[in-house]
C-alpha cells in the first residue's frame, strides 16, 4: 500500500495581496498616462487653433502687405462699378478730383501732350511749344508722363514770391512776381484793370505752375504732394480764383490761414503763417487725406465721417487738410482715422470657430511724411479678446499704383514689358 | 523535479493526488517584472507627451516671428521715411559742446532716429533688461557696451501725434509689446546732423534783400553791427544786418548813408537809398481792393508818414546796382541783356569773388522786382544815380519790363548753379526755393586725433568740455561768421570769449590754417570705399514676458543720453538753469530730444499704490520735465505706463527671478551715415 504524501501546492493565480498591489500600481500607472493623454489633447487642440491663429494672421499680414502694394482699397482695377460708399449706378472713382483719375479725363488745359492752355483774362492764347525739357514754355501746360523733372532745368524752378502773403497782407510793394509765372500767358491783361502799372508782359514760366495747378486739380492734394518733387515750394501764381486770390496772383488755396477742415485750402497755416512753403511746413500740424472707397468711419448718420456718395464729396475731402497737431484731441484723429482708415474681414464666410480677423490699411501725409498704417486684427472665438497688430510700411506710391492700372475703367491691370510690345497705356498716359 | 514517490496507477486516488509537475523552466512574467515595463513605456510615453506643448510653443514663437516680422518692417520704414526736422531746437554755439546736434540723439542712426516718443521704439529699463538671459548672452553683450534694449511703443502706430491718445484705455492690447529689440554691430562715424559753429546751409529766397533777422542778444552783436530799433512794428527783439559780416558793401544795398540815419517822420529824402528805407517806408495798410494804391496817397495813410514810393524803389534799385558794378558783375548782367551764355561764360571762369556777384545778382533782381510795383512808365523808368557814402555813384539806366524779367531769371540761374557746383563755398547761401541734397555739406568729426582735441569750458555751468575737431571733404571758402554768434571767430579754439569783431580783422584765420579743422585730407571718411560687412548690422528681435514683472511700469527708463536734453545756446548773461529752461520743451518741434517714453512716464513716485491705481503720466504737458527740479520727471525715474492703459500694473514675477528671452528673428540692415530721408 503506498503512502499518500502532501505535495507541495503550486500557485496558479495571483493573490489577493498582489492584486491589490497590481491594481494600485497600475492604476497609478493608468492615470498618469490618462493625465499625459488629456494634457497632449489639450495641448494639440491649443496648438492646432494657434496654427490657424497664425496661418490667418499671415494671411492678413500678406493681405495688408498686397494692399500696401497694389492700392486696390482705393481703386479696384477690375471693377468700374465700385465707388465711393459702394453706390453703383455710374459714380466711379476715376473723376477729375480723385487721385485715380487718368490723365487722359483730366481737365482740358493738363492733358497729356501739351494742348492749349487756359486761355488769357483777354480771351488769347499764347502760341504752344512742344519741345521739352521746356525751353519755351509758352503754352506748355499738359502732362508728359516721361519727363524726368531734372533739378537743373530752369523749369522745375518756383518764381513765386518767397516773402508773399495772402491777400489780407500783402501790398505788393516789392513788385510783381506774377510776371515771371502763372499759369497764364500774360501778366497782366488790357491797359486797364489789376496790375496795370507795366502792362502786358509775356509770362516766360507757365509750365511749373500749370504742372502744379493741373496735379492739383485731377488727383486732389495727396496726388499733386505725391507727383512733385521733395522740395517743391506750394505756392504758384495763378487766375484760379476758388477761394480769391492776392494782388500778386497768388491764390488763396495756398496762402489764406483758414485753417483745417477748409475746403479748398491747403496747408498748415500756424501761427498766421501765408509765406509759400515746403511739404515739411505745410504739414507739420495738418495731415493731408487719401480716401479709400470705404472708409471704417462710413457707417451713416450720427457718424462723423460722412458717407462719400458723390465724386464731389469726395473730391472735397480730399481738397482740405486736416488738424492731427500737437493739440489735436481723441475726437479730431478719430475722425481722422475713420476717413483714411479701409478696414475689410480676411475672409467673407468662414466657419464659426475660426477667428475673426481683419486688416485695415490707411494712408496720410503727415509732418513730411508718406505714412502707411496697416492694422491686422483678430478676434477671438473662444474668449473674444480682441488682438492687434500694427505698423507701417512703404510700398507703391500712389504714382506708381497708377501706372500699374490700364485707363480704361474695367480695363484691369496694365500691361507693362511685353516682349517688345508696346506697352499698355496706363492712367498716367494720353 | 520529477515524482519521487512511488506511482501506483492503480490507484485512482493515487492518481487523482498526482501532480506531475515539470518544472524544467518559467512560462509567464512576474508580477515586478510587469511593473518595471510598464514603467519603462510610460516613461517612453511621457516623454513623446511632453512633446505636445512644445507644439504650443512653437505655434507662440511662430506667432511672435510675424511680429518680428511686422515690426522689422516697420522700424525701417519709419528710420526713412519719417521727417528729421527739428524746427525749434539750438543749432548754433561758439562751442561744439554748448549745444547738442552733434551727440547721439541727432544720429542717423537707427537705434538713435527712432527711440523717439513720435516713432515707436522705447528703450527697456535697464533694471530690467539685465535680467533677461539669451542664447550666447547677446542681450547682455549689447547691454554692456551700452546698447540697449528696446520694446515696442503701447499704442497702434499711427505717425501722428501722441497727444490724442495719451492714456485713452481704448485701444486694444498690442502683443508684440512682448516683442524686445537689440541693435547687434557697430554705428558708423556719422555726418554732423549740424555744424555747430554756422549751421549752414543758410537759405535765401532768390531774389532777396540783404539776409537780416531778430538776434535777442543784441550786447554780442559786433560793434559795427546794424540794429533795427525795437519799437518797429512785430520786432520782439531787436533785429541787426547779418550780411554785411560776409562783405561790408553790403551795406550799401541796405542803406547808401552810412551810419543809418534816423528814420524820418515826413518824407524820406530823395538822397536816401536801400532796401531800408523802402522796407520800412510805409506802415502796413491792408489792400482795400486787389490792385494797391498807388503812393503817395494821403487819403490811405496818415499825413506826414513816410511813404514808400517810385522814389523809394528807384533809390533801393540805385544801391543794388552800385554794389553790382562794386564787385565787377559782367556788364550784360547789370544792363539787363545776359543769357545763358553769358552764366556759361562766367562759370567758366569764375572770379576769386564769385559768391558776391552772384548775391549782387540776387539784390539786384529784388529791387528791379520793386520798382515794377511802382512803375507805370511804358518807355522804361529811370534808375537815376545815388551817392554812396563808401564812395562813388551808382550807374544811371532806364528800367524796362524786360530787363526785370532778365535780372530774375539770371538771378535764379546763377544762384542754383553756385549751389550746385560750389557746395563748400559759404559765400552766397542757398536759393531758398530749390533746396537739393548738396546744400548740405559733408562734414563729419575727426576721431583719428585723439590727441589734438577742442576743450574749453561750457558756457552754462562753466564745465570742463572737449570736443572732436570737425573735418570736411573740402576745404571751406568764405567760412565767414554765424548768424546768431557773429562775433565769434570760427578760428578760435575752443573759449567763450570774443577774439574779433570783424571777419576780415587781421586775427581772422581761414582753413586750412584754422586752428578749429582736424586734418580733412587725411582722416575724411565719409567717401571711403567699404565692404558690406563692414557695415552691416543687425535688428534682432526676441521675445519675453517682461510685462511680468512686478516692476514692469515702476521700473525707472532707461538712462537717458545728456544730448536729449535740449540745452539753450549761450546769451549774454545766461546761466545753467536759463540753458536748462530756455528754449521752453514743445514736443511737436523737437522730435530729437526727450526721454523716449516721455508721454508715458509718471510724474510722482507711485511705489505705495496699489496695482491698478490711476497715475498721473507726463503726457503732452511739455514744461513738467524741463529744468533742473523736474530732473526726475525728465528721467523717468518713477517709472512709466508702459502699457498706456492709464493704470499702475505690476506683474506677479519678482525681480529675482531672470527669464529667458527666445530669439525670434534677425534682419540685417544698414545705417545711413547722412541725416536723409527717402522723400
């Protein structure tokens, strides 16, 4: 009979010991993983909106740069239709007054090529010579898009009288100087009447004045500051009479101390100041306004950017200056900025978790300076902080704007190096 | 182990209790086996984990690259395009160190143009920005050879002036505040911005009278000076003829008798000539109607005023003609008959005294001009001879329209082409109406003589003062005398006292003997060739949260350099606190000067406060920091709002702590070494 021993038991499981230990430890275990899962997920949802974040703001930021360049908040090439407060119905930007107007629409006496000039008070005219740079400027009036406005030629040259005032200051005792330049053929007219103490003399100059009287008359103030040279002196003599003028002929557009928010008045006339004067003096405490097509401060009544629904409206805003001086207040930049201030949204539809962002973009001539403001802002979907990224920048003049846009309204962008070709006429040509 | 034990297969008991174990090996994990690998991959997953929010930061520095971006942009275009004027500011001193437009704030350097309250770019507090550490410790390299850090200005860039937006909380917060700025490389030796002893270019409009204006000291004018009397109308200060500095028959054209005569209170003599008596002839009358009376005329003006007159213009065209053939014009030009040839002919080969022929051209064309508002004779007016009390007569002619046009237009074309071809010849000065790049003349210091300096003392404060020698890239002819110190010889080295009177004196000395020039043929720089690197620099950006600080507004600025102290130029009698008061601050015309945060800084200590308490910032009101008991103020020793919210904010980062800046982007850039901007 064999005996029956006690075997040794083996383990086939886990005790309760062990599993309780096991469970601890790998719930711990569970949880940071669970925890580190959750801070991932988090962490790749906050990445993936700033990406978009980001991925929007450059857009704006290329946006804001392609306006900079290409001026389209101010004349769309590819649309005639759009205007000024976006009334349709034939009103278009490119009017004699608004810095896109062609030169080819441009008044009678600054159309390229040099047509007959205004006429003398007497009804004459005086002969017309086409050579240039102008050695006879008789009759030259008219744009010519190649010439280069070279310091040396006596042309460029202003014969205003420096030490002039407006008309409530000077008595003219240091003479005439209506009789070097003007716009006019001859100084004065007839035996009788103003100045008629030399009688008539042939103006020898008129090409400068009619350069600055036809720029200021087709493009506004910013488009005559942007085609003269740096150091032009704003003063001329001339007939043109919209605000009166001095008995020396010059006008009061750019000598009479109206002040700011005067239409047909240009520059800063601090401290009674009527001499002509640089760029520098004349827009030290003044700005002087580009309008684009929507301004941010278009909004209706109750606003103070008044809506631009006509070509005039918007041709008198931009034929004033501005007051952004040293005691300007937060009413006078905010109007400011509400008018020279495009504001548009990146994107027309966009999903309603995306943030929403814009860009604006504005242009001014201040204190001698071509300032470009461009602003990009994004507003949050989640929070709704509002952000904003500002600065400036230079880009295209408004010269060269023109220049890339063909003169036909709807004619789109100009064509320019075409392989030999000709190239396509542009708003700065006849 | 294998079964010891007896088996009994027969017995089913038996083998129900067998268990046949092998136990050759291990079939399964153990319990801590387990345990260590799960460790093992959770550490592998952790750490892939961790990775995740370095996604977030990269999204954030991708963020603040557009910033750099922008902000880059921005900076360049404002150090060229924005204007360098300073229209209210002392630009003259017997001394170079009596004013300053030759430090660092005039620079056309970058970091120097736009740390400007009106441009944007603010220096960080230097408390501040010595806690920040950086890769390779750039920041604090820039920082400890007196660089400094700059962050962005608080509020929407606009170009226009601060003053409507001074601590208006309306704008919405500007990130790129968190963006700070260093300048990496070194400025060049620059143009002088302005000769301090004559800040030429002097203009004139042409044609002109002889150059004369206001001077407040009139104890420092030169005994041979011309005062015109205070009490004529709009004088503030008596006002003296500066021209006649530069040739004394000048002064003929000014008045023909000589010492000026009293003014009269009846009609001016028909002996008397000159711009004077024309200028001042007549009280100024508004024109009633457009065309002006014609004098005399007794129902315009009181009886017994002296009237400016045909006599008056006549005589005035008198003296400009003497002084034209006094200095040998070419007689086609005096009769009114010259062309282009005849400029042609005279630059050809033009006269030792060429600058005055072409100012005796540009008096000339302003008289001829008057007297065509006089005028009325169709056969030309008769220009009948003056006596001169320096002698001689003046030429007699009869005047006609086209002699007037003719005087003019060789006035302009004469005059441009001096400025043109002589840009080192001081004198005529510059036509007024056509102001080119070459007015401005190249002159810059001489920093390769260390040893051959200026010194003197300050004229405020009588301080010991040195100053580099000026060097030009041509010799200087007719130097003459300033306008504002037309008693000092500007041979004079260094010294505050009068050393001569009169130009021409026999102790005048003119370059190259002038002990005042550094040597110009050898040390000139501004021309010299160089390679790009040699002028290259770097705006690096980074980006930290320095807004954290707890000192983050009460911080004091960054120091600020002595030269953005705008100090008034001596006058006779004047002390430091009058230097330090006058001229009075106006922030819309002193773009160069002032501490950079000025608008923001707080005008009191604010240390007690609590956070987010109002406080009083500097703002627009120019005078709170000028003089020497506003020294704080002008300082930024209180600190500033930094953040332009109107509030006192202090972060919940202690001082103790340093943070780390990331670098965001570097762009390369080059200083202009001239005060230019691009239109």
């Amino acid at each position: 009979m064999t005996m029956l021993r006690a075997h040794p038991r083996r383990r086939s499981a886990f005790t309760l010991i062990e599993m309780m230990i096991a469970l601890v430890l790998g719930s711990a275990i569970l949880y940071t993983t669970l925890a580190g899962m959750r801070v991932a997920s988090q962490c790749y949802t906050i990445a993936t909106r700033l990406s978009l974040e980001n991925a929007l703001i450059r857009a704006g930021f290329m946006k804001a740069l392609d306006e900079v360049d290409f001026w389209t908040a101010y004349d769309d090439p590819t649309d005639p239709s759009l205007a000024f407060g976006g009334v349709n119905g034939g009103e278009v930007n490119r009017n004699p007054g608004l810095p896109f107007c062609p030169f080819a629409n441009a008044p009678a006496n600054f159309k390229p090529g040099g047509l007959p000039p205004m006429p003398n008070p007497d009804g004459t005219y005086p002969p017309i010579d086409g050579s240039l740079p102008p050695t006879n400027e008789a009759g030259l009036t008219g744009w010519n898009p190649t010439y280069n406005w070279s310091m040396s030629d006596p042309a460029v040259w202003t014969r205003a009288n420096m030490g002039a005032r407006g008309n409530n200051g000077n008595d003219v005792r240091f003479g005439y100087y209506g009789m070097f330049s003007g716009t006019y053929g001859q100084f004065p007219s007839g035996t009788s009447g103003l100045y008629y103490h030399y009688g008539a003399v042939t103006v020898p100059h008129q090409w400068l004045a009619n350069q600055m009287d036809g720029l200021k008359n087709t493009l506004g103030y910013y488009g005559m500051i942007d085609y003269l040279p740096a150091n032009t002196i704003f003063s001329y003599n001339c007939y043109k009479t919209a605000n009166g003028q001095n008995a020396d002929a010059v006008p009061y557009e750019f000598s009479y101390p109206a002040g700011p928010y005067t239409v047909n008045v240009f520059g800063d006339a601090d401290g009674g100041t009527q001499v002509p004067r640089g760029l520098y003096r004349d827009t030290k405490d003044v700005s002087i306004a580009l309008l684009p097509l929507r301004p941010q401060g278009a909004s209706g009544a109750g606003n103070q950017a008044t809506p631009v629904s006509s070509v005039s409206q918007a041709a008198a805003f931009l034929r004033q200056d501005y007051y952004t001086g040293q005691e300007a207040t937060p009413a006078n930049l905010s109007y400011f900025q509400d008018l020279t201030t495009s504001k548009s949204n990146l994107m027309g539809a966009q999903p309603a978790n995306w943030p929403l962002v814009g860009t604006s973009v504005a242009r001014y001539i201040t204190a001698d300076r071509y300032a470009t403001v461009c602003r990009i802002g994004w507003i949050s979907p989640t929070t709704g902080e509002h952000v904003d990224l500002s600065f400036t920048a230079f880009g295209t003049s408004l010269r060269g704007a023109r220049q890339q846009r063909a003169q036909a309204p709807g004619g789109g962008w100009a064509q320019w190096d075409n392989g030999g070709a000709a190239n396509a006429s542009n708003l700065d040509t006849q | 182990m294998s079964a010891t034990w007896p088996i009994d297969e027969h017995e089913p008991y038996t083998a129900q209790l067998r268990s046949v174990r092998v136990a050759s090996g291990r079939c399964g994990f153990t319990l801590f086996e387990i345990a260590i690998s799960l460790v093992l991959v959770s550490f592998g997953v952790i750490s892939i984990l961790i990775l995740f929010p370095m996604g977030i930061k990269a999204q954030e520095n991708a963020r603040f690259r557009i910033y750099a971006a922008a902000k880059a942009l921005e900076i360049v275009e404002s150090y060229n395009a924005s204007h360098n004027a300073n229209p209210a500011f002392e630009a003259e001193a017997p001394n170079a160190w009596d004013v300053h437009v030759t430090g660092r704030n005039l620079a056309p350097d970058l970091e120097a143009r736009d740390s400007s309250y009106r441009f944007g770019m603010f220096p960080l507090p230097l408390t501040i920005a010595q806690r920040l550490d950086s890769d390779g410790d750039e920041i604090q390299t820039i920082l400890s050879q007196g660089g400094y850090l700059y962050y962005s200005q608080p509020l929407a860039t606009t170009g226009l002036s601060e003053s409507g937006f001074t601590g208006a909380n309306t704008q919405p917060p500007n990130d790129a505040q968190r963006l700070v700025m260093g300048i990496v490389g070194y400025a060049q030796n620059n143009a002088l911005y302005a000769f301090p002893w004559k800040a030429w270019p002097y203009y004139a409009a042409y044609p002109s009278p002889p150059a004369f204006g206001n001077h407040q000291q009139s104890g420092w004018l030169p005994i041979s000076a011309f005062k015109l009397p205070v009490s004529l109308p709009n004088m503030e200060h008596p006002s003296y003829l500066w021209e006649d500095t530069t040739d004394p028959d000048i002064r003929m054209v000014w008045s023909n008798i000589w010492p000026v005569p009293a003014f009269p209170t009846g009609a001016i003599p028909a002996t008397y000539g000159g711009y004077y008596w024309h200028w001042l002839a007549q009280p100024y009358v508004p024109p009633t109607v457009q065309a002006p009376a014609p004098s005399p005329s007794p129902t315009v003006n009181p009886p017994n005023q002296p009237m400016a007159s045909l006599q008056t213009a006549t005589n005035y065209l008198a003296c400009a003609l003497w002084y034209a053939t006094r200095k040998g014009l070419p007689l086609a030009f005096i009769n009114g008959t010259a062309g282009l040839a005849d400029v042609q002919g005279l630059f050809a080969q033009p006269p030792a005294n060429l600058a005055q022929q072409v100012c005796a051209l540009r008096f000339l064309a302003h008289a001829a001009t008057t007297v065509s508002g006089y005028s009325s004779n169709p056969n030309g007016e008769p220009i009948n001879p003056l006596a001169m009390t320096a002698g001689g007569i003046s030429p007699a002619m009869r005047l006609t329209s086209a002699m007037i046009t003719d005087y003019h237009e060789m006035c302009l074309a004469v005059g441009m082409r001096f400025a043109a071809s002589y840009p080192y010849d001081w004198g005529a000065p510059r036509p007024l109406q056509r102001a080119i790049m070459t007015d401005n003349p190249l002159i810059e210091f001489d920093l390769l003589q260390p040893g051959n300096l200026l010194s003197g003392q300050t004229y405020a404060g009588g301080y010991q003062a040195q100053a580099w020698r000026p060097i030009a890239a041509q010799p200087i002819r007719n130097l003459g005398v300033s306008f504002t110190y037309p008693a000092w010889n500007l041979g004079a080295q260094g010294g505050n006292t009068l050393v001569s009177e009169n130009p021409l004196d026999a102790g005048y000395v003119s370059f190259p003997q002038n002990p005042l020039w550094g040597d110009g043929e050898h040390d000139f720089t501004l021309f010299q060739h160089f390679a790009p690197a040699e002028r290259c620099r770097q705006i690096v950006f980074w980006t930290v949260d320095w807004q954290s600080y707890e000192d983050c507004e009460t911080a004091p600025s960054a120091p600020v350099d002595a030269g953005k102290y705008l100090l008034g130029a001596p006058v006779e009698g004047g002390n430091l606190n009058w230097a330090m008061t006058n001229p009075p601050f106006m922030d819309w015309q002193q773009f160069g000067y002032f501490n950079p945060e000025k608008v923001m800084v707080f005008t009191s200590s604010c240390l007690d406060l609590p956070t987010g308490s109002h406080v009083a910032t500097e703002g627009t009101h120019d005078q709170a920091n000028q003089g020497l008991g506003n020294a704080a103020i002008f300082n930024g020793l209180y600190g500033a709002d930094r953040n332009a919210n109107g509030l006192l904010d202090r972060g919940p980062v202690p001082t103790s702590v340093r943070l780390r800046a990331v670098q965001v982007g570097r762009f390369n850039y080059y200083d202009l070494r001239v005060p230019a901007t691009i239109r």
